[in-house]
C-alpha cells in the first residue's frame, strides 16, 4: 500500500491491518447515473464517497438498507425526503435513515459532496471494484 494510494484488503475494501492512507485525486471514480462521479474509501463496515454532481445532476428517488450521512463541501444540492424538499449549501449535513425514500438535484453550479454510509453500500463497492480491476 502507498502512503497516499487507495489499498483494498482481503474482502476487496480499503482496509487492512493498519491505516489506510486515501488521497482523493488517487481514487479512481465510477459514474452511477450521468452527471455524477463518486469516487469511494472503504473500510470495514463503513464507506465514504466523495460525489461530485454535474449543474442539474439528478440522484433519482431510491432507499437502500445503509445510513447516509451527507456534508456539502461545493455548490449546492436540494434534498427531497418525506415529502420535503430543503436547499442544501456548503456546510450543511443532512442524515437519512435506512430505507428511507430520498432524491437529489444538483443545484445551478454542481454540487460536491462527501457522504458516509453504513454497512458499506455494496452496490457501490462492486461498481467502484469493477472500475479498478477493469
């Protein structure tokens, strides 16, 4: 493992014995829907992603069995969960709780975003290993 390159372990994740050293501009991204890039560190039970979203990007309405836990760090997003839909700008977090119903919009100038989720979101494992395996 490089001090600053992405490693995965034994089970494919980011982790090993010891620390993983990640370096965002090192994580190759894989693309889930167009105008997105996410590029993630996996550890054991968690997973973290940088999103980046194109101006008007949009995640479609989903739920998945993961928390998610979510800061912008860029632009702007509007989040629709429950029927309500809040604009969201650098430095606000927002936290959805497993299977529950949610949507994004990237607002006028793209969005970057780093979000957490746990157990790690296997889909997106498997779609980020098959970008690095080729």
């Amino acid at each position: 493992m490089s001090e600053t390159g992405m490693s995965m372990g034994a089970n494919g994740s980011g982790a090993t014995n010891g620390v993983t050293w990640v370096r965002r501009s090192e994580v190759p991204p894989f693309s889930p829907a167009p105008g997105i890039q996410v590029q993630p560190v996996i550890g054991e039970s968690l997973m973290t992603c940088w999103i980046a979203m194109e101006p008007g990007a949009v995640v479609a309405e989903h739920s998945h069995p993961n928390e998610q836990l979510g800061v912008v760090v860029e632009g702007s997003v509007s989040i629709t969960a429950e029927g309500e839909t809040r604009e969201m700008v650098v430095g606000d977090a927002y936290v959805v709780p497993k299977d529950l119903a949610h949507r994004g919009v990237a607002g006028a100038n793209g969005v970057l975003l780093v979000e957490t989720f746990v157990p790690i979101r296997e889909e997106y494992a498997k779609a980020w290993r098959a970008v690095v395996e080729g």
